[in-house]
C-alpha cells in the first residue's frame, strides 16, 4: 500500500485572495477546468512548473476535419 502524506485544511473564512494563495503556492492542484478563477491558479502554476489536474475532464485524442 502507498504511504501518502496528504493533508486536507479547512478554514471557515470566504477570502478569496488566501484561495488563490494557497492553490498558487500547494504542491498540487486539482481545479475545475471551466473556472476563470482555476485559470488564474492554473497560469501561476505553469510559470513555476507546478503540476495541475482538471475535476472531472478527461482528455481524449480525436481527429478533427
């Protein structure tokens, strides 16, 4: 079995600002891929080479005409 450290926060307050802190500066990052506030987290994450995941999108390959 994997030995995965995982740690889940919750903090009761709506500051959006602290969000996009926590999601920029976290080791990984699953966001919604229809989000232009997940766009925002998503383009810092790029710049320093973090990974992301997408909720709920799965890429698939396909021939457009």
């Amino acid at each position: 079995m994997l030995n995965l450290k995982i740690k889940f926060v919750q903090y009761d307050s709506k500051s959006y600002h602290v969000d996009l802190a926590v999601l920029g500066k976290a080791d990984h990052a699953i966001v919604n891929c229809v989000s232009t506030y997940s766009a925002f987290v998503k383009r810092e994450r790029d710049i320093d080479g973090k990974t992301t995941e997408f909720w709920a999108f799965t890429p698939k390959d396909r021939t457009e005409l």
